[in-house]
C-alpha cells in the first residue's frame, strides 16, 4: 500500500468525508467561502489549497488517490443555495470535465486510484463517460447519485 497522499481536487464543503481533518488528505477547491443556507445553516468551503481541478498544481505522481467530485448542475441559479452547495456546469463541462479527469490520473501515481462521483439528475452518467473515455473498474449507484473507481496503469 501506498503511503503517498490522497487529493479531493473538488473537496466543497467536504460532505461526503467521514473525517475531514486526516492528515493525508489535501483538500482542494477553487473557492473558500461560507454562506447561511435557506434553512439557517451554515455552509462553508474550507479548502487546504485553492485550485483549479483542470489543472491541478502538483507534479506527476504525487498521491495514491486522488477524489474527483465536480459540479453537476448545469441549470441551478447562480445565488441559489444548490450552486453554493455543488457548484455549477459551464457550458464547456465536456471539456472541464475532461480535463479533470486526465490531471487526476496525472497525479496519481501507477497503480493509484481516481475515484470519480457524480449526479446524474441533468447530465447523465453515460454522456460524462464519454467525455472521459475510460472505463471504470466498478461503481456504485444510489439514486442518482454514483460512485465510479478508475486505476491508473502502469505506463499511462
């Protein structure tokens, strides 16, 4: 096993983390900043390291997984507490998203994992596994929500 460190190139408010505080964990967004939600609470993103998940500012093989949860939404107003919470799609997602996948793997050292999570509830699944154009070894699907896991070969 790998003793590198893991990346969350997309890391939000860290929701989905059982512990956010691990010390090999970089949490990386392109944002910091905290809002009150319609209910009250507070949401805030807190990253390690603002960053750009499309270019990814560490060398080639740097951690053993790297977690790649972009936003999903293309229709979601831009105060709306969905955007604040999950981020929005450009219209360039194909690209973007693309190019996160590939600085992913890039950081991911041979035999690393990249595991990718996604809504599909505007952009489904299958049409972000074109744009990505590598298979995953296996998944998990809840909803419309799913959890894919890719491994970098050696060589690639």
């Amino acid at each position: 096993m790998s003793d590198k460190p893991i990346i969350d190139v997309c890391c939000g408010g860290k929701m989905f983390w059982f512990d956010t505080d691990r010390w090999d964990v970089i949490f990386m967004d392109n944002r910091a900043e905290e809002h009150t939600l319609c209910d009250g609470r507070t949401f805030r993103v807190d990253p390690d390291i603002i960053g750009d998940f499309r270019n990814i500012p560490f060398p080639d093989n740097t951690f053993s997984v790297a977690v790649f949860d972009p936003p999903h939404l293309i229709q979601a107003g831009e105060d709306s507490w969905l955007a604040k919470k999950y981020g929005r799609l450009e219209e360039s997602w194909r690209d973007d998203i693309r190019k996160g996948f590939s600085e992913c793997l890039r950081v991911v050292e041979p035999g690393g994992l990249v595991i990718f999570k996604w809504s599909d509830t505007q952009v489904t699944t299958g049409d972000v596994l074109a744009v990505i154009d590598h298979k995953p070894l296996f998944g998990n699907r809840r909803g419309n929500g799913i959890f894919l896991v890719f491994r970098k070969d050696v060589g690639e």
